[in-house]
C-alpha cells in the first residue's frame, strides 16, 4: 500500500512540473549544449548503459547496468537530456521550449523509475529466494542512485524522485536486516 501510494505522488508531481539534472558548477542557462557536451565527453553519463537498455526492452540488462553503475561519478545523465538541466536552467528556457522540455522530461523520467521499479523488484526476488547479500546489492544501489539525484544541482523534482529511491531502499534494506 504504501509503495502504491509513494508511485501515485510521485506521478503526480512528475505531471505538474518538469524534472532534470545537470552537474555544473554553473547555474547559468547560458552554457551552450556543445559545451556541456565536451565538458561531459571525458566520462560518459553514468545512468546512460542502464537506461539504453531499458528503453531498448532489454531489462535484464538495464538492471544489471544499473546494479554496476558507479552513482558518484558524474555526469549522471547525458548532455542533450532533459535530465541533465539544473533548475535554473530549466527555468530560463522560454515557455515554448520549457513545455517541449517537460514533455521530455515526464517521459525520461516515468522510464528511469520504471527501471529503479524493476531494480527493487529483483532485489525483493533475490531475498525472496534468501539471498540477501544480491539483495542487499540491489537495494543498496537504490540508495545510491537516490542520494545521487538527491542533490542539490538537481532539478527539484528529481531531488524528490531520488528521496523516494532512498526511502524505498531503506524500507527494503530494514526488511532483510542491514
């Protein structure tokens, strides 16, 4: 019940406002994508092979991809994305371009919790079949993710994405002991 409820006000406000991410120093809307583009190409974006995968239909993969990601590396999302904005960035675009960018942002960020979804669910089927050390990897790297979008160069919607990530696998984690 109370997963049922976290998903509804998470859908919910993913509805009435933008959401994204952007690791910059700088929260000016000033800074071209080429850029932030170049200034991204010496490491690639750390969600980027799990949420590729998903979006191709291969979950096996996206969710070992998410289980091996490092979410203390930065970028976390690619340049172009729309997750990749900061919230002064997102607020300086114009209003045509901030609805476009919205529009993208539900969709990327309805996947990337669909992905996370699906991380805590094999974490519960790996505990499930009482392996609790997988299980505690998968919840573990749930919490990562969270206090990585939990961040304060992201957008404030993400922040909230990666609360409840946080808050899932803390409630996961109690549940197999710590």
């Amino acid at each position: 019940m109370k997963n049922a409820i976290i998903t509804g006000v998470m859908a919910a406000t993913i509805l009435i406002a933008g959401c994204g991410k952007k690791n910059s120093s700088s929260g000016s809307s000033a800074t071209p994508p080429t850029a932030q583009a170049d200034a991204a190409s010496s490491s690639s974006p750390v969600s980027q092979p799990a949420l590729t995968a998903w979006q191709q239909g291969e979950k096996a993969a996206a969710v070992s991809s998410f289980l091996a990601a490092d979410w203390s590396a930065r970028p976390l999302f690619a340049a172009g994305s729309g997750l990749s904005l900061n919230e002064n960035q997102f607020k300086a675009l114009s209003d045509a371009d901030r609805q476009a960018k919205s529009s993208e942002l539900t969709a990327q960020l309805a996947s990337f919790k669909q992905l996370a979804s699906a991380v805590a669910g094999a974490g519960r089927d790996a505990a499930s079949k009482g392996d609790v050390a997988l299980a505690r990897k998968y919840f573990t790297s749930l919490k990562e993710c969270g206090t990585a979008l939990d961040s304060p160069d992201c957008m404030d919607i993400l922040r909230l994405v990666g609360r409840s990530f946080k808050k899932l696998a803390d409630t996961e984690l109690a549940k197999i002991g710590q």
